[in-house]
C-alpha cells in the first residue's frame, strides 16, 4: 500500500500509531512513531496503559498521545496524517457512539485548529515501515511496568470473554470426544 503518494513526506506530518496487550486483553503497550517532514527529526514513544487494558484502549490512548505530541511540537508541518492499524477503533470515532472516546475525540479535535488533520487506516503486518516502528514500540511498552488503572465496563465485558474463550479451547482440548 503506497500511502506516501498521497501524504508526501515533504509536506506532511506522519504519526504512526499502534496498540497492543498480552493475549490482547492484559499488559497494554502503545507506540507511536512520528516522522517530521523536511528534517531528520523523528519520535519514538512507547508507554504501558495499563494492567488490564485491551488492544482497543492501547491504540485509543497511542492515537491520544500521538495528538497531544503533534499539538505542542513546533517540528510539526501544517499537514498531519495519523495511521493506524485498529479499525475498531477509527470506526468507533467515525460513529461517536462509543462515549469512552470522548478524551480520544477531544485530543485529535485539538490540533485542528492548527493544522490538516487526516486519519487513515493502513493494514497490519505489511511492511508499511511507520506501522512497523509504532508495532514495536507498542510491544516494547507491553514489558512496562503496568498501573492497575480503572477499568471500563466494556473492558471488563472484553477480558471476562477472553477468558471464557481461552478455557472453553482447553476444555475441548482436552476432551475425548474431540481427539482423533
């Protein structure tokens, strides 16, 4: 995929953002690489988002952070493109329907008054080297030290889910009706 055709490195602010936790509901990590048009000037920021934090709430809060960055940053261009892997999550923003996102939409409403904002959505795992980075600066915070932060009701509804699944695959695992 050849975003850059579209979002040229000269003229535009690229923010690469990615969320990841352990077994995807634990451990949350997110990452965001930031690359500066005109300079040789790129971020790298990787934080933990909590002991309980799911893969959504990783990328919400990287995409939060990416926007307070670009905001205070005076290496920011007039142009700014965030990218991002988690379409969950950019949907979930597009409809407004999901009121845990009110600090997310706030942050990139923000920068807007300053700036060309644009998000897209980029597939995983295909090499997009921005993508990449965020990838594993997303992973890198899953190692971090993790606050036992609060948790939200859809949290809770998502790491309950994922433990029932993780335990049902065991059981039939192991049950001899299912053993060839």
């Amino acid at each position: 995929m050849q975003v850059a055709c579209y979002y040229p490195k000269r003229q535009w602010t690229h923010v690469s953002t990615d969320g990841s936790a352990d077994q995807a509901v634990r451990s949350g990590g997110s990452g965001i690489y930031i690359k500066y048009p005109g300079v040789r000037e790129e971020e790298h920021i990787s934080l933990a988002t909590g002991l309980y934090s799911t893969n959504f709430k990783a990328e919400a809060v990287a995409l939060q952070t990416g926007a307070a960055h670009i905001e205070h940053s005076p290496l920011s261009s007039n142009n700014v493109v965030f990218f991002s892997d988690a379409k969950s999550v950019l949907q979930a923003l597009d409809t407004a329907r999901d009121k845990e996102l009110n600090d997310l939409s706030s942050a990139l409403t923000s920068p807007c008054r300053a700036h060309t904002v644009v998000l897209q959505w980029v597939p995983s795992h295909c090499n997009i080297p921005g993508n990449e980075a965020a990838d594993t600066l997303a992973k890198e915070g899953t190692t971090k030290d993790q606050n036992d932060r609060s948790t939200t009701f859809k949290e809770a509804k998502t790491i309950i889910k994922a433990k029932q699944h993780k335990k049902w695959l065991q059981k039939r695992r192991l049950s001899p009706a299912h053993k060839v």
